[in-house]
C-alpha cells in the first residue's frame, strides 16, 4: 500500500507508459531522483520545470525511498 501523504504521484498508463509522475504531468519520478542524485538542487530543478512546486520533488523523492524499502514477495498458490 503507498504512504498516505503520497497524493501528487499519479500513474496513468497514457503518459508516460504509466510511469510514476508528478500531478499527472509528463515529469517521471525518476526523472526528478535522477537530477537529484546528479547534484542539481530543489532549486535547480524548479527553474528547468517551473510547472512544478517544492512539495513535488520532495514528494517524488519520498515515493522513491518508499519503493526502495518496498520488498516484493511471489505469490504462492496452494
């Protein structure tokens, strides 16, 4: 189940393949980690995307972390 607070993360399997964006806009979460992890900052990145808002980066990189603990089990039928 995704955290409660997660509510600017959206999928839509016609943008972006379905990917995780931000408010359903063409910004992957991986996009925003990706430059994060680049070294650009919050602010950086505002100035490239100026449609977004400080609350998405951080909420995109929260997802990210989330996902990263996230452990995935099989499904065994018996």
């Amino acid at each position: 189940m995704y955290p409660v607070h997660l509510s600017r993360i959206t999928f839509d399997p016609a943008v972006m393949g379905g990917k995780p964006c931000i408010r359903g806009l063409r910004v992957t979460v991986g996009t925003i980690v990706g430059l994060i992890a680049a070294g650009h900052s919050p602010e950086d990145i505002l100035k490239a995307y100026p449609y977004l808002e400080l609350e998405d980066i951080y909420e995109a990189l929260a997802y990210a972390a989330w996902r990263a603990e996230e452990v995935e089990l099989p499904l065994i039928v018996r």
